[in-house]
C-alpha cells in the first residue's frame, strides 16, 4: 500500500490502523510505504506501482496531485483514495478516474492558481508576486484561500503581512485542508492567520469506545515520534486516514471468503471497497458513486492568537447553529425551527487587527467607479417614466 505526501497526524493515524489490525488479524499482514512530500508524486506512484506491486494509493492533498495520480492508477488498475476533491465536479469524471475514491467532497470553484509548494525555488517570491497580480484587478480585501498546502498558506500569510493584507479592513478564509490541521502546528503557524475564519468537518469526540482508544494511542505516538510539537490531538484529516485504512481492510477481508475466479482481481478490490457502510472515527463511511454520500456538518473557526476557537456550526439544509446536532434544531413534526438556526454566524468573531466589528472589506469597494443613472424631469410618456418625489401623493 503506497501513501505519498502525508501530514504528520496522518501518518501517526495510518500506522495506528495498520498496527490495531496486525494484532488481531492471521492472515493478512498490511505493508505500508510512506513517501516523503519533498518527492515527486507521480514518480514515486510509477516507481512503487512497477517494483513493490503495490495494491491501494491513499493520500494527496490537492486536486492536481490526486488527478495525476488517479490516471496513473487508472492505468494500472489500482485503487486510489484520495483526501482532495474537485472544485468543480469534471464531466464523465468516474469514467475518466474508474479507480479514484474521494474521501472528501467538492469544494467551490477557486480563482487564484499557485504551483505545488516542492516545485518553487523561490516560493516567497512567487506568493508575492502572484498577490501583487491579484491586487492589480481587484479592489477588494476579502481573501479566500480554497486549495493550497500548509507550507504554501504559511508563505501566503507572511507575504500578504508584509503588503499589508493582513489587518484592519481585510477578511481572510482558509479551507479545510488548513483549519483540519492546526491541532498539529506550531503556535508560530497558527499565529501568521490570526482573525482569518475557517471550517472544519465536525466529529463527535464523546462517547465512542474506539475513539478513546484511537485518541490516547495517537497522543501517545504523536508525542514520541514529535516531541518538539505544541499540540497533539488528531484531527479531522488524521480520523480519515485512519479509516481509509479500515476501507481497504474490511474490503480484504469480504475477498478472502470469495471463492469466485476473480476474487482477488482489482476491480473486487475496488468493488468492496466501494461497498463500505460503516460508521468510522470521521463520520459514516457509505459512498454514492465515488465519494461520501453524507454531507457533513462543519465548524466554524476563528484563528486567535495563537489559537483558534470553535464559533459556530453550518448544518447542510439548516444553517448556522450553536448546537451540531439535528434533533435539537427540529420541532416535532420535523419542521425547521428558526429559533435555533440563522444563515448568519451568531458567535462573536475577532477579525484581522484584532478588530471585533465586521471589517469594511466586506463592502463593495470605495474606488470602483460608481453607477450612474439619469432619470428626465419632464416627460410626455408617463407611462414609461415617471419621477415622482416621496412627499408627493401616488
């Protein structure tokens, strides 16, 4: 099993799952290769794909990469279960990746393109000179920031800082891939997008025996294996590792008792691992098509100092809530209760300068040449146009 380009909080969840099912299983044994980031993805898919055979790819962060390495699993009739999903849903997309898994839905469709963060020599010089290209066509300072690496997002703080960017006035949003792993940054990180707002997949952390149990292993690991970080919980990005891992376990396991002549071929593999229907750490595992059937409820988070704060949750087909779960936010006869849900956030929000009011980036912008409409005092067609003073009687 191949898995390129990981975080640190994925790799601790990946081995987790691979060491939980070596305890418990005699037949079948998981050999896992973690590539580093700094490597090329594609190379490392062919090279590994060619000499170790391997049977599943998990990871990738990015579209771009997860596209790349789709076709290349494609090709080899390997199964690929990628962490990155579209911006927009490209057409005939199951036919044109028949082996890709997305563990994560589409996300809208983004403006600003920057290359991948390992191919630049000069990435501060690239972030800046692509933000001074922003600037130039537009006038407005609100930012959102929908698909990059957190190495690239860290320069894109930095260098937006040092225009001015960042601060009284501007909003900023960051995606999941970022808001997913701040549990497992620095403070310094964490501090470079004090005010932005961000989202986040919600995930019980009560009740479930199995999580307990994934929690202190994972702490307990994370510790070890970097002990020079702040925090140490799992994540959302870490949860979806894990039960990627479990995927393509208990897809194994349904072909072991196959005794059918292509039970072991990829596309039963795939099959099976298509047909999942559990509950996992990350929310229900089900998949319609390609992707995650359920769309999840999300969090949303405000970066201050130097850390975040969790504000409100957005509950698809309901809105804003302060409260994540369904049943409390419905009235009896399944109605929408509009006390409890708002299409605003309700929570108090610290912005860019640590500002509490909503920031004028927001408004339309000041320079922008204004409309002008000319309407005829006099007119002998009053039934086209007609002005008519608000004192006067219609």
């Amino acid at each position: 099993m191949l898995i390129p380009v990981l975080e640190k909080e994925e790799k601790i969840a990946i081995e987790i799952a691979a060491q939980n099912y070596h305890t418990t299983s005699k037949t079948h044994k998981l050999s896992l290769y973690i590539k580093d980031s700094t490597i090329r993805v594609t190379s490392a898919v062919e090279d590994m794909i060619r000499e170790k055979k391997v049977k599943v790819i998990i990871g990738m962060h990015t579209w771009h990469e997860a596209a790349l390495v789709a076709d290349i699993g494609g090709q080899a009739h390997v199964p690929v279960i990628s962490f990155a999903a579209p911006a927009i849903t490209p057409p005939l997309m199951p036919l044109r990746w028949p082996f890709l898994i997305q563990m994560a839905r589409n996300e809208v469709e983004y403006r600003l393109v920057l290359p991948p963060f390992s191919s630049l020599s000069d990435p501060e010089g690239v972030v800046h000179e692509e933000l001074v290209k922003v600037l130039s066509k537009t006038q407005s300072r609100v930012f959102i920031v929908l698909e990059s690496s957190l190495a690239m997002v860290t320069h894109l703080f930095r260098e937006a800082k040092n225009l001015g960017l960042v601060g009284g006035e501007s909003a900023w949003i960051i995606p999941e891939s970022i808001t997913g792993l701040l549990d497992s940054v620095s403070n310094s990180v964490i501090s470079s997008m004090e005010g932005a707002l961000g989202i986040k997949t919600y995930y019980s952390e009560e009740g479930s025996s199995e999580y307990k149990d994934f929690h202190a292993q994972f702490r307990k690991m994370f510790r070890t294996e970097y002990p020079e970080e702040d925090n140490s919980d799992p994540g959302i990005f870490a949860l979806r590792a894990y039960d990627s891992i479990r995927i393509v376990i208990q897809a194994i396991e349904r072909m072991t008792g196959n005794t059918s002549s292509n039970a072991s071929s990829p596309e039963m593999l795939l099959h099976n691992m298509l047909s999942s229907n559990f509950s996992g750490l990350s929310g229900n595992i089900h998949f319609e098509g390609s992707q995650l059937s359920d769309t999840p409820i999300l969090r949303i988070v405000n970066v201050v100092g130097k850390r975040y704060k969790e504000i409100d949750f957005w509950i698809p087909d309901f809105g804003f809530s302060m409260s994540p779960l369904k049943e409390k936010i419905e009235e009896k006869n399944g109605s929408r209760n509009f006390n409890d849900t708002t299409n605003a956030l309700v929570g108090p929000i610290i912005w860019p300068g640590n500002l509490r009011q909503t920031p004028k980036g927001w408004e339309m912008p000041t320079q922008a040449k204004p409309l002008k409409i000319g309407v005829p005092g006099r007119t002998t067609f009053e039934k086209f146009v007609k002005r008519q003073h608000e004192s006067e009687p219609l």
